[in-house]
C-alpha cells in the first residue's frame, strides 16, 4: 500500500549509499530535538559495539538477544516525543529485515509490514548525489584514509579488518568500481521501494549542501514534525572534501573522456578490475556498503 505521511511517523529511515551526506542530515535532524537520535545502529559491524555500550546480557555463546538488542536501539534511538530514527545502507536493510523476522516471526506480509510491526508508522527519506564520481571519489578517500567523518554525534564505527588507513592515493579502476556499485545500490534502493509500496521523501545531497537548515525543515515537515521555536538547527559534522577531492574529479572526468575518444578510434578503453555486484541486496567487494 502507498504511503502518505501527513500525520506525524513514529519512526523513519534515512536510506542512502556512502557517501551521499546521511551523517550531516542524520546530525542535522537530531540537533532538532524532535527527530529522534538517529545513528547506523543496524550496521552489523556496529551492533556488538553498540551491545557493550548499551550493557546487554550476553548469550551463551558471548552473543546477545536480537529481541533485547532491537528494545535497546529502539530506547537509544527516539527522541523525549518517541520519534525513532535511523540510517540504513543499502547493504544492511536485508540483515536488518532477517533479523526482525526472528523476533517476530507471526508476522505476515512483505518488508515494511515487518518494519511497521517494530517500528510503527515509519518513514523513508532516500538520500542521493547526483555527481556520482565525486561520490565515487570521497567514498575511496574513506576506504583508504578509515577517515569516515570528522566531528561525531556519539557514533560507533567498528570493523575488524580496520588497519588505521594510508595516505590517499588515486585509483581510476577503484573509482569505476565504486560508481558502479553506487548505480547498482541507488537502483536497488528505486526497486525495493516501488515493491513495497514506499514513497520516499526525496533529497539530493547537492541540495542539502546548499541548504543545510532548509531541507533539514522540509525533511521535518515530511516526517509530520516541527522544530521547536527557537530551536537551532546545527551541523555536527564538518565537511571532508578540499582541493585533492577536486584534483581526483577533474583527473578522472578528463581520463574517461579521453578513454572515450580511443574506443571509438578502436582503441579499447582503460581496463576495471575487481567485481561489480548484481542489482539486489548485495555489498561491494572491498567493504559493505553502509557507511
């Protein structure tokens, strides 16, 4: 069933692929005080994370319950009002969904039954960029950097092959990779909200760049929610991106260009290496997406 969100959601997801500006809108809406406290809490490389922070009873096998870690998210999540929210990349919404399944395993239907279930009335923010090399482009400096954010909101970020990072270093192929994965996951996200039924508030992050506090309000009024007056509205996060990102972009743009004249001379084009995901819920090679 298509949703319409003019009364007030009880939760809501910002859905996006890395990159895309989530972390500033995320740390925007919970500077309002009114959108709940939301973070990546169902990115599985965070969940043990966030179980130690949150004290839970280990199982046996040093686990912890899935039904005692979605009560804990739930409880860390909402803000005074009971507003839920959180971040979901495209490769965690099927760990998420298989795990809910678990705990509420009567529940009939597809996806968002389930999630309505856990998370009452829930809305869906799609976040993406429209510059899809400068997207590919910040994401490597990530990879290679680990440097994910700079500024924080109490978040947990944990991953066992985590080696501290290296100087940047530029990689046509890796960026090729990378905006493939982006294509394949944006069109994953565009799939999985037309089966469900899902109309999703749109953002692009040109815009939220442009316009922090606006489209934070316009992410508000979506959700059914209003900034208390007097309320300020502040960026938690600084941006990333400086001269080099620029530098990377224009290098690219100019070398795919040039890549293009040769193939239609018969030259063949400059080789990618690595493998590209199929559409669906999949992750990319080097790391999950869902930053």
């Amino acid at each position: 069933m298509a949703m319409d969100h003019a009364a007030r959601s009880d939760s809501y997801f910002v859905c996006a692929t890395p990159r895309t500006g989530s972390s500033l809108l995320l740390g925007l809406l919970g500077s309002t005080g009114v959108a709940g406290r939301p973070q990546a809490y169902f990115r599985e490389a965070d969940e043990p994370l966030w179980a130690e922070r949150w004290r839970l009873r280990r199982t046996a096998g040093g686990g912890y319950d899935h039904a005692d870690y979605l009560r804990a998210a739930l409880a860390a999540g909402r803000s005074g009002n009971g507003v839920f929210g959180a971040k979901l990349m495209w490769g965690t919404l099927d760990t998420l969904v298989a795990r809910l399944r678990t705990v509420h395993p009567d529940v009939a239907g597809g996806d968002l039954a389930l999630l309505e279930r856990v998370f009452g009335r829930t809305a869906f923010v799609h976040l993406r960029r429209d510059d899809t090399p400068a997207q590919a482009v910040s994401w490597l400096r990530a990879e290679q950097t680990r440097t994910w954010y700079i500024g924080g909101d109490g978040e947990i970020s944990g991953d066992a092959d985590d080696d501290g990072g290296h100087e940047p270093c530029y990689d046509a192929e890796a960026i090729t990779r990378f905006i493939r994965t982006i294509e394949d996951h944006d069109a994953a996200w565009e799939a999985w909200f037309s089966s469900a039924g899902v109309r999703p508030y749109r953002v692009r992050y040109e815009d939220l760049d442009e316009d922090m506090i606006g489209t934070t309000r316009r992410v508000l009024g979506f959700l059914g929610l209003e900034a208390p007056p007097g309320q300020a509205i502040t960026a938690r996060y600084r941006r990333q991106a400086d001269e080099l990102n620029r530098d990377w972009i224009a290098r690219y743009r100019a070398e795919r260009a040039l890549d293009g004249r040769h193939a239609g001379s018969g030259t063949p084009a400059a080789p990618t290496t690595g493998t590209t995901p199929p559409e669906g819920r999949t992750r990319p090679a080097s790391k999950p997406a869902d930053r």
